[in-house]
C-alpha cells in the first residue's frame, strides 16, 4: 500500500490549526469571551476546524479504484492514534459551535 507523503505529518498540523479555535470554545464557555481580533472571524475558526479535519481524514483514508473484471472500490484505513485524536477534537469542536449556534437561533426570547 502506497501512504501519502505528508501524511505524517498532519497529526502536528491539525494539532497547530486546532489552538485557535479550541481557545474560542474554552473560554467562551468559561463564560470570557475572548477578544482575538481578526482570528475570531468565524471562517478563521470553523475553517481552521474544517481543514485540520479534512487534512488527518485524508491522512488515514486511502481509497483507490482498482482495475479489473469487475472494478474494485479498495478504502484502506490506517490506525494513526494521533490524526484519530485530532480528528475527534475537531468534530468535538464543530458539535459544541453548531450547537451553540442552534440554541442561539432557535430558542424563543
């Protein structure tokens, strides 16, 4: 099986890209909330969530077309402790925004 080059590396990057937001979440539910300027910016934040998901997902995903009589759909998992952790943190991280902003939304005043 053929891995991704960078792959390795991507437990480190999701970690890095997951501080802003997870400082966000901490805080704001600590009931401070936080003045981070520009890096409060909710694309800054949930992008951060989204490519640090993204980036391990593919990091422990290999899925390939394999050619024959009849095609294969092959989709290896790779059990990288650490991109699962970060994996998880940023669903966590996305749960708890999506549901603040539901209850936000949707409750009556």
């Amino acid at each position: 099986m053929t891995h991704h080059a960078s792959a390795s590396r991507w437990p480190l990057w999701g970690a890095l890209l997951l501080i802003i937001p997870t400082f966000f979440v901490v805080s704001s539910l600590a009931g401070h909330t936080p003045n981070l300027g520009v890096l409060q910016n909710p694309i800054v934040i949930l992008g951060s969530i989204a490519v640090a998901a993204l980036g391990n997902l593919w990091s422990l995903v290999h899925v390939e077309v394999v050619k024959g009589k009849p095609q294969v759909l092959r989709i290896d998992v790779v059990g990288n402790v650490r991109s699962i952790i970060v994996l998880a943190v940023a669903t966590l991280l996305a749960m708890i925004l999506v549901g603040y902003a539901f209850v936000e939304n949707f409750t009556r005043r």
